[in-house]
C-alpha cells in the first residue's frame, strides 16, 4: 500500500506508521512518515513523537510533542 501512496499521502502513511509501531517495527514506522517530515502537520508531528517514545528517545519524543 505505502509503495503506491504519494509522498505527500498524510493519512495513508500516518496509518501505516501506525500499524507498523503496533508491531513493533520502529524503523518502518519512521520511514512511513520520513516524507511528510519536511513540513510536518501536527497528527504527523504527534505519530513522530510516538515513534520516537517506542524508541526509548524521551527528549526527542517530548520535543515532537511540544511542536505538535
């Protein structure tokens, strides 16, 4: 599905981040989202501080939390 999606296909892609963070896949969550990354909207900001909340990075996480 994500091969197909535009890169700039927000939801697609937020909901492929997160099926992909509820099976523990940290890494293909984050290359879910890398596209939309460059202006970033909030629900992509807040999936980005999830991810980074998996991945045990609090300040990074927090960050993204705080811009969202």
């Amino acid at each position: 599905m994500l091969r197909r999606a535009p890169a700039d296909d927000a939801g697609n892609r937020l909901a492929v981040a997160r099926q992909r963070l509820a099976l523990d896949d940290i890494a293909g969550a984050r290359a879910s989202i890398e596209p939309l990354m460059q202006q970033p909207s909030p629900a992509v900001l807040a999936q980005a501080g999830r991810i980074e909340r998996a991945n045990h990075r609090y300040s990074a996480a927090a960050e993204d939390f705080r811009r969202a």
